[in-house]
C-alpha cells in the first residue's frame, strides 16, 4: 500500500532523515517509534506533502507521490492527522468533521459512522471545537480524517498531551479500524509500549535513521527497547 524508499529530508542544510525505507502493506497497522527529535515526524510530513523530499521514493499503492501536493495525496487515499490537530476553533464539531469531505460532500452515513466510533462527537457535535478537551480534539482530527474515505490513514504523536484515560479511548478507537474497518493505518509515537499494543510490526527512528524494525512482538522481547523506551532495566 505504501512504500518510502531511501528518503531524505532536510530543512535547510540540516538533514533529520537519512536514507529510511518503510513498507506497509494493505490493512496493516505499522509503527514509527522512538524519541522526541528522532526524525518521526518529519518522515510522515514529506509522506503526506507537507515537506518535500531532498531525495528518495514514496509510493502509494504502487504509484509515486513524491513531490504531489498534499491534498492530491489525500484524495489519492492518504490522509494525515498532525500531531497539533489543527481543529477550526470556531467551528462547530459537526462543520470540522464536514471539511474532512471538503470539496465534495461526505458519503452518506458516513459521519454516523464517526460520531459512532467516538460518541463524545455526538454529544457535542453543535459545540465549537476550540472549548473541546484535549482527548476529544484529538478524537475529532481523527474523524474529520476519517470523513475523507482514507484507504491510509496517518497519525502523528496520537497521545500527545492527552490524559491516560483519553488516550486509552483514541487507541480503543483505533483497534476498531484495525479490527473491524480493515484500514491501514500508520501511526508516529513516543509511548512506545502504547504503540506496541496496537501495530503489527514497528520500525525504531533513531537521529533520522532505521535502527530496528520488526514484528511488535519481536521488539517488545529486544533488550535495546526494553532498556531504552519500555522502562525494563
């Protein structure tokens, strides 16, 4: 479904991304792992358009998008939700959810659809998204991302800021469009036990580079993450 290919990214003259190749396959949930700075978000940026590439491939479902702009890949089935969400504050729940369609109209049942997977939408769906809590802004970025019919859906620091119980009800939500959507799913994060629950398999970001990747199962039994993102002396 997707696949990044010896890609760099700069800003400027200094380089965070130096040569990482990803693959994803359809309906797979894959994870970006690793610390603050690693590189995570970067990578996902120039995935999504949002940063050129200094160099290097991204294809999606076998065609090259390096170099689109970000809302040809979005309505090529690729969408992104930024770690800082990127609400319209004065906008109600309901009209944020109705701009992820945006230009044309959603699908029919399509917003019951969300409001279903994240019940707290519905309840406030007439409340303007600025006097949101964290946890429910963030569950409104993921369903305005979601009204866009993604084949690939792309999350940044999903549990950034949010209290345990909330980001306890994103990741539930997401195990749903594992489980029960089939969406392929890519997800940046530095609680890395969280993401470890989740994903199929993970590739470990460090200063830019591919240190580790393999199954869940396989990182969560190496030392190297143990000692360093899961606690386990």
């Amino acid at each position: 479904m997707l696949r990044v290919e010896d890609l760099y990214v700069a800003y400027g003259d200094i380089e965070v991304v130096h040569g990482i190749d990803v693959e994803v396959a359809p309906g797979e949930v894959v994870g970006i792992i690793g610390s603050n700075g690693a590189g995570k978000s970067s990578l996902l940026r120039a995935v999504c358009g949002l940063h050129p590439a200094r160099s290097g491939e991204i294809r999606l479902a076998g065609r090259s998008i390096i170099g689109d702009p970000t809302f040809r890949i979005a309505r090529a089935g690729l969408t992104y939700v930024p770690a800082e969400r990127r609400l319209f504050p004065d906008m109600t729940v309901l009209d944020n959810l109705l701009m992820g369609a945006y230009p044309q109209r959603p699908a029919p049942g399509r917003v019951d659809e969300v409001v279903a997977l994240f019940p707290r939408l519905q309840e406030r769906r007439r409340q303007a998204a600025g006097t949101l809590s964290g946890g429910e802004q963030q569950m409104l970025a993921i369903g305005r991302a979601l009204l866009a019919g993604p084949e690939v859906l792309v999350l940044d620091e999903p549990s950034t800021g949010l209290a345990p119980a909330l980001a306890d009800e994103v990741y539930a939500a997401l195990r749903i469009l594992r489980d029960d959507r089939d969406l392929t799913l890519i997800l940046a994060e530095q609680q890395v036990g969280r993401a470890l629950a989740l994903v199929d398999r993970a590739y470990v970001i460090e200063q830019g580079r591919v240190r580790l990747q393999g199954t869940a199962a396989e990182l969560r039994d190496d030392p190297d993450v143990q000692r360093a993102y899961l606690g386990i002396a």
